[in-house]
C-alpha cells in the first residue's frame, strides 16, 4: 500500500511459490484453516426420490447444514456397476473439510442395485435419461435404452430436482469397470486432483448422449460433475478408503477460505466521505462498489496486523493533498495466513488511485514482495481469497494485478489530473507474473466463488 523505492527485489523461488500453490489447493491457509480441523459432521437422512418400483432414493449429509459447499457422490447408477458404494459407505464415516458437506447417494437406482441390472424397472438406463444432448434409442431391457423421453423416468428426475435444489460445486458419479477418471467436462483441476489421489489414470472417454454428468456440466456451468470409472469386481476397504480420501482432497480445494470479521469504522460520516472522493476522481455519486472488475494486491509496509488495521481505522486524510476518507483495504491477510475482513465488498475503500471505483483490494502483512510470496501460508491463504473473489464476482485473471500495475489496467480512470499518474512499488509486474501463474493453477474460479 506504501509508496516504496524501486530497489532490487529477491524473486520469489520457485519451491516456496510451489508449496504455497500446492497448500492453497489442499485448502491450507490460515492458522485454523486445516481441512482436518472441521466442524462437527452432523449425519442427516432423507429421501430424495421413489424408484419406478417405489423404491426409496436415500440421501445422507455428512456435515453441517450451514456449509457452504456441497459434494454430491453417488456410488450407483447401474445396478451392475455396485462397487461405488463402498466409497460412499468409507465418506459416512469420515470428516468433510471445514465449510464443506457431503451429500451421499448410496444408489439412485434401487431397482436395478436389488435385480442387478444395469436398467432401472421399467428397462432404461438412466445415464442416458437426461436432457442434454438426448437422443431416442433402443427399445426397453436394451443396453443403452434412453427411456420414451429426457427425464421420463422417476429416478432421474429425483436426481434432477436434488441437483436444482441442493446445487452441489462438485458432484462425483461412481461407474465400473474401465479404472480411469473422465474428462467429463467439469473442472479439469479437480478431475485431475482426483485422479493423482486415486492413482487412477485421467482420460477423455467420446462424449455420450442424455448422460448425468453432461446435463450437469451443461446445465450449471459453474459446478462440475465427474465420472470415476472404478475396476471390475468389488472393492476392498483399503481401496475404498482410498477414494474416499480422493474425494475429500477434491472437497478440501473447492472449500472456503476462513475469513475472519476484522471491521474498521466506515459508518455514515465515512461513507459519505468516499462518495464525495468517488464524485471528485470518477465522475460517480455513490460510496457503493456496485460491480467489482479488479483484484489490487498489496503488502502493509509493517510487521503486524495490528499496525496496519489501526492505519486502516484512523481515516486520516492523506498526507499529500489533505484528502478524505482516509486509506483502507477490503481485506488484510496476516502473516500466518489468517485472512481478515475490513470492509464489505459491497463498499469502495481508497486503496488504489484511478481503481478504486472498481477494485477490491488485499494487503499483505509485510514489507517487500519477496516476504509475502516466499511465506507458504500467507501466499497460499491469498491465492484461495483472490480466485474465490474471481469467481464470485466473475474477474479476469487478468484483473488480479499488483498495486505497481494499477497504471496498466484497462478499467483505470482518474479525473484529477496531479493523481493521474500516481502509482506505488508494491507487488510488481514480474512478482504478479510469478502470483497469477499460481493462481492458474488452482480449481477454476467457479468452483471457489
């Protein structure tokens, strides 16, 4: 945030950036954000559905009924494909990630589970029963019978009005007997997260007509479903619990980060403050930032959160042109990776001139860009803040920049003509080049919004 020299910058090395990369998708921020320290897992049964027998369609959650993602797995969609349950069965019995619950489906095709066969009753496959990309084939008890209509089967509907409703971020559907993970369309970095943990290979299986994960994808473009194809035969405990642990290393990546309600005083006196300043610099009569198009990185120029939020609170005009409100930050996280909220993102803060009319800004606790990206924690909590931001309000990756590349940007506008080139040294174009290929590398930004 501080106007700095442009002195020498130690880069950031690749195996400190690395592991915070790899702890930002294991879902390791800040000092309480370890996926093992979880919420209590509540245990919840319900019934989703009737088979067309009248069969139940059972669901479990696993976990809070506050969370705020979902993981739907379904272990059984063909009666002869059954050895997903047993994931299923080893989830019941573990811990989601902090933020996340389980949503788990033991079989959506209790008829075809108790006969063993790949049909539901009335002879229709049911992964070819939905309405993307749906085609008429077969007749009735044949392999891949789509059923008369999209949806005409009991099963598949309850699965679709489960879907609607719950809107799970990552759904996982168990199949037999091909051993590999499909690129079904979702979010390649979970695909690809789950097969590493599973040690399955991840492959394209040819796109099929009216299938769950299609109409899923297609549907709500934002969450992603998965097919594992497991191996012949049954699985063992330990192979189960290996999937399990799959499935929970996808839950820990799409997990929230831990925020933390750290409020400054931005009371009326302070936003009509900022209205004034956002007249003055943006030609806009409102304190509001009603559509938030940029992510500005920051660092503190201290050691300690403390110092920094007190700057923050103080609202004391600038130094330079006796100007208010005074600065702030929307977020500032700590050097143990603690993530603090100062101001909603629903207000504009004065943290970056000709940005601030469309910028959310994050300080970093330290004083050099070498410091904040060379600690694992603060870097990987900030990695999973920026793409959640991403994805909640639809940014760019582009449009996560340093405070030294406010200038560069093409939503930059500043009316005042003495702070139309006024930038500062924090966060510079090659330590943001460094930032934004880690950034890549996590779950898209849909799947963390």
């Amino acid at each position: 945030m501080r106007l700095v020299t442009r002195a020498r910058r130690t880069p950031p090395t690749a195996l400190a950036v690395g592991l915070a990369t790899a702890a930002a998708l294991a879902g390791v921020g800040g000092s309480q954000a370890s996926a093992d320290r979880a919420s209590a897992a509540a245990v919840e049964r319900t019934v989703v559905g009737q088979s067309a027998e009248g069969r139940p369609i059972r669901a479990t959650r696993v976990g809070s009924p506050r969370a705020a993602r979902t993981v739907l797995v379904v272990g059984e969609i063909h009666g002869t494909e059954p050895a997903g349950r047993a994931v299923v069965a080893s989830l019941r019995r573990s811990r989601p990630p902090r933020g996340v619950a389980y949503l788990l489906v033991d079989s959506v095709n209790p008829d075809g589970g108790r006969a063993g066969t790949r049909w539901n009753a009335n002879g229709v496959d049911l992964n070819r029963n939905f309405p993307v990309a749906w085609e008429l084939r077969g007749t009735p008890f044949d392999t891949y019978y789509s059923g008369p209509a999209p949806l005409s089967e009991p099963e598949a509907r309850a699965v679709a009005e489960l879907v609607a409703k719950v809107r799970p971020r990552v759904t996982v559907w168990f199949h037999q007997q091909m051993g590999l993970v499909d690129r079904s369309g979702g979010d390649p970095t979970l695909e690809r997260l789950y097969a590493r943990r599973a040690g399955l290979p991840y492959r394209r299986i040819a796109p099929l007509p009216g299938t769950a994960t299609r109409w899923q994808n297609a549907t709500y473009p934002r969450d992603s479903a998965f097919v594992v194809e497991l191996g012949a035969g049954a699985l063992n405990r330990r192979a189960a619990d290996r999937h399990a642990s799959a499935v929970k290393a996808v839950a820990a990546a799409v997990a929230p980060p831990r925020v933390v309600a750290s409020p400054i005083p931005f009371g009326s006196a302070r936003r009509a403050q900022m209205r004034a300043y956002a007249r003055r610099h943006y030609g806009i009569d409102d304190h509001r930032l009603r559509r938030p198009r940029v992510i500005v990185q920051h660092y503190t120029a201290s050691d300690s959160f403390s110092s920094a939020w007190n700057t923050f609170a103080a609202n004391a005009p600038d130094v330079e042109f006796g100007e208010t409100p005074g600065v702030c930050t929307h977020f500032v996280i700590d050097l143990d990776g603690t993530i603090h909220r100062l101001v909603p993102t629903s207000l504009m803060c004065r943290h970056t001139v000709g940005l601030n009319h469309v910028a959310i800004g994050i300080e970093h606790v330290g004083t050099s860009d070498a410091r904040v990206m060379g600690n694992r924690r603060q870097l990987a909590a900030s990695l999973r803040l920026t793409r959640m931001l991403q994805g909640r309000h639809r940014i760019a990756a582009r449009d996560v920049i340093g405070h030294a590349e406010s200038l560069s940007s093409r939503f930059h506008r500043e009316r005042v003509a003495a702070m139309r080139n006024r930038t500062h040294g924090d966060f510079s174009a090659a330590t943001m080049r460094v930032y934004r290929r880690a950034l890549g590398r996590l779950p898209a930004p849909g799947s963390l919004r």
